[in-house]
C-alpha cells in the first residue's frame, strides 16, 4: 500500500481567502491530510465552499452563471465560476470526491413523473433532463460518480408541486443513481441568530452509515452581530415605515397573519429572503420608541447567514441582499460538511454504534 500522501496546495490566491479563524461563530477547521476534492454546483457567493474548505477539503471547480454573485465569488475565492451549467459537459469537470449543490427548486413536467424508469431506458435521461436543472445534477452525478454529494433546498421541497418534486428527487438519487441517501430539515438558529429550515439530502455511493451532526439547543441571539453604528440610510423613511404599518393593520384586520418582523438584539429573526432589498419588512430592527426602525446592513445579512466578517462584498446592497438571502448558512453546512468527511474516511460498513459496543465490551474485561 502506497504512504506517499497528496500535498495540500494553496490555491492560487491564497492571501485573498477568508482565514478559517476569522469568525465569530467559532468554526474550528477539521484536519485531514489528504483533501478530499469538491464541487460547488450552484455556488451562488460561495457558502458550500467556506465550509468545506473548513471541513478540510478542496474545491476544485464552481459553477453559477449568475455575473453579480460571481463577482462576490471571484472576490473572496479568487475563481470566477463557470457559467451555465447545462453547457457544462460532466468530462469538464474535474474528478471529485464530493459534490454539493444548493439547485433551485422546479417542478418537474408530469410526463416525466409518470415515465416510470425513465432513467432506465435509452434516452429517458436526456428526455427527461430537458429544462430541469435537478436533471443537471444526476447527470454529472451519474457521469462523474462522486462518492458522496450535498444538496441543500428550501424546507418546502418535499411538499412541493404536490410531493411531486421529492418523488421524482428522491427515486433519481437512490433507485436511478443507485445511491444511499438521508435526508433533514435543519433550522439555523441554533448556530446562528436566524430562523431558516432548509432540507438537506446527503448521498453515497457505497452503502453507509451517516448520522447529521447534532445542534446546540439554544443559539445566539440578534445582539451579536448587530452593527452598533449602522450608517442612516438604513433607518426606514416616515413614508415606508407609516405605509407598512397600515399595510400590517389592514391585513390584521381581514383575519390574515402578514405583518412586518420587528426585532430586537434579544431576538431571532425570520428567514431572510433574496427579496429583503424590496422593502425589509420581514426583518425590522428597532431603535427604540420614537425612531423608526432599521433594515440590516448587508454586512449583518452576511453575519446572520454565519459568513465570517472578513468576507468581501464588492457588489450593491441590492445585489448583496438577494446573494445572501439565496444563500445557506455557513456553520450548519460546516457541521454536515464535517460529518460527511468523517463518514468516508471510515470503511463503508463502519457504524459507530457497533464501535461504541465493542469498546465498553473491552472496557468491562
Ligand atoms: C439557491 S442559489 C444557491 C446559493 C448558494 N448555495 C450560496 O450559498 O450562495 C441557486 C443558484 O443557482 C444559480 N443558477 C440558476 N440557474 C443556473 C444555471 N443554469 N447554471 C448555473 N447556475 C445557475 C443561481 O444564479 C443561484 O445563484
């Protein structure tokens, strides 16, 4: 058996990377000798990315064509991603061990749905693929093999297009694709002073064991990433503030649930979505009776999806504030990034539980 071991390379601009270190959610980078080598599908800023990297590992290709969020990207990793996935064919892709993806939720055609082992049959892939981009992702899985993957959607996606979508997802990955999939909704506020549940599908190609990393119960609260002395064009105007508190009041008052979420540094806010630039409403910071509340800098948006403050925004706070709220949360994927790489670096059939037996058998002797 060879000893000789891969080199960790820098990557070519290694002085512009965010430092592992730098920040306030404590990410500790978990050792491992050689990388194992990922790709960012749908990289959007770069979340999965931080967090491999974190996890050890070593991204070896991106991919999102939207010009904005690769400038964001170019910015903190030095890479400009490739763009349109559907012109990527899976042989320019780099061999990799492990593929990650936060792919944008469609529904699926019915005629696709109702093909049944389309994946089976000559020609159903490429059929079926037409115009979906989950399709992408099978084929490069299906082609490229990694020897597990990462995908991230938004809770909703197993009730979307009436479970639809999750049936045609999740028959692809384990029947189609022949791989071992788990998959769980985790809310990001107990890492960070937000609310957000996303689904989050891990997949092997050999049959193993995996159990998603446990959560704090309780986690931070809104004070800890607040801007102390937020510029004041944040501050809402007297027109918007009066206009979305009669909107509020109107809606109250036919019985409906919408309001806007004003929060303090006690909080935890609601998710924050890539509309937050429209008018903030969902996420209110108040100033104290008298002054009207203000909306979060793009700064504390980065915070409050646990990107580190050294993290560059070179584009508009439109811009910034659709990137992140698009974005996953950087110390949950870290977690799930950290356990996946524990997982392959144990032999396929290793259960912990079984490791646990045999150790306090040994103990008791
Ligand atoms: C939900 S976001 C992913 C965000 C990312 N996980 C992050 O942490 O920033 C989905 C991304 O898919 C990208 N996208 C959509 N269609 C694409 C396509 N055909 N080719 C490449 N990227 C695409 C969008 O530009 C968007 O950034």
């Amino acid at each position: 058996m060879s000893t000789q071991k891969k080199k960790i390379r820098p990557g070519k601009n290694a002085a512009n990377r965010v430092r592992e270190q730098d920040t306030i959610y404590g990410a500790q980078p978990l050792p491992s000798a050689v990388p194992l080598r990922f790709v960012d599908l749908f990289s959007g800023i770069g979340g999965f990315r931080l967090a491999f990297e974190r996890a050890g590992c070593e991204c070896v290709f991106s991919c999102d064509w939207d010009k904005h969020s690769q400038i964001t990207y170019a910015a903190n990793f030095g890479e400009t991603p490739v763009g349109d996935i559907r012109a990527v064919a899976s042989s320019e892709i780099p061999a990799h061990d492990i593929l990650c993806a936060g792919f944008p939720c469609q529904p699926f055609s019915i005629a696709g749905v109702s093909k049944k082992n389309a994946l089976g049959e000559a020609h159903g892939f490429d059929e079926k693929k037409q115009g979906n981009l989950f399709f992408e992702l099978a084929r490069i899985i299906r082609d490229r093999r990694p020897r597990a993957f990462l995908l991230e959607n938004v809770k909703n996606l197993k009730n979307h297009d009436k479970g639809r979508t999750w049936q045609v997802i999740h028959k692809t990955l384990t029947d189609d694709l022949d791989y071992t999939v788990y998959h769980k909704i985790i809310d990001a506020q107990s890492v960070v002073p937000q609310h957000r549940e996303r689904i989050f599908i891990v997949g092997f190609d050999t049959h193993r064991y995996f159990e998603f990393p446990q959560f704090p119960k309780e986690g931070p609260k809104l004070a800890s990433i607040l801007d102390p002395h937020p510029p004041a064009k944040y501050t809402l105007t007297d027109h918007l503030w009066e206009y979305l508190q009669n909107y509020a009041a109107k809606h109250k008052a036919a019985g409906n649930g919408f309001g806007f979420g004003l929060v303090t540094g006690e909080s935890v806010t609601r998710t924050l979505s890539a509309r937050y630039y429209k008018d903030g409403s969902e996420i209110l910071i108040s100033q104290g009776a008298g002054k009207n509340p203000r909306r979060l800098t793009p700064r504390e948006c980065a915070l409050l999806l646990g990107y580190p403050p050294s993290f560059k925004i070179p584009v508009s706070d439109t811009q910034a504030y659709r990137q992140f709220g698009n974005s996953v949360v950087v110390p949950v994927v870290e977690r799930v990034a950290k356990a996946i790489v524990e997982t392959l670096q144990q032999p396929a059939e290793y259960k912990p539980d079984l490791v646990l037996q045999v150790n306090e058998r040994r103990r008791h002797h």
